[in-house]
C-alpha cells in the first residue's frame, strides 16, 4: 500500500541474505534521494538489535509486543544520534507504550 502511494519500500525477513539486507540498508541512508533509494524498510523481528543505521528518524511499531526489552530496543533503532538528525518520530498503532 505504501508503494502505491509513492514511497520506496521493501519488506524484510529472515530469508533475506544479508548481502541483500545490507544493500537494502545502504538505499535507505542515500542522502540525495536518486535512482534507486528507498523511503521505508519494514521487517519483524530481524532489525530489533545488532543493527545500526543513526539516520532512521522514523518507527512505526505494527504488532504487540510484552517484553519492555524488546519495546526499548525497538526504539533504540532510531534514537542514535546523527548528524542533521534533530528528533525521531514513533508511530505506535498497538500502544505498546503502555505495557
């Protein structure tokens, strides 16, 4: 849906190599947005830690989760800090914030 409005996006699993993961991230940190960028990764589970990309300004959270660890570290995908970065946005549909 969000392709047919526009934005670049890829979806992202465990059966991704991460040959393909790592090219997928490098589109995402293109910073002048030509050929081949992309606006949004989405993935569960695979980019909740070991990874580090600072320039994501945005998380959207999508599906529940108990564990106040896992919420923290989600949220830690876009709390690094980096240059021109003055804030990260967090959409949370599920209101995981709460649990």
């Amino acid at each position: 849906k969000f392709n047919e409005k526009g934005y670049r996006t890829v979806f992202l699993s465990g059966n991704d190599s991460e040959e393909y993961r790592e090219k997928c991230i490098e589109r995402l940190e293109q910073k002048e947005k030509t050929g081949d960028y992309l606006d949004i990764i989405f993935t569960v589970d695979i980019f909740n830690e070991g990874i580090d990309i600072p320039s994501i300004n945005q998380i959207i959270l999508l599906r529940p989760t108990e564990s106040s660890i896992i919420f923290i570290q989600q949220l830690g995908r876009g709390l690094r800090l980096a240059n021109n970065k003055e804030y990260v946005v967090v959409l949370d549909f599920i209101g995981n914030y709460q649990n």
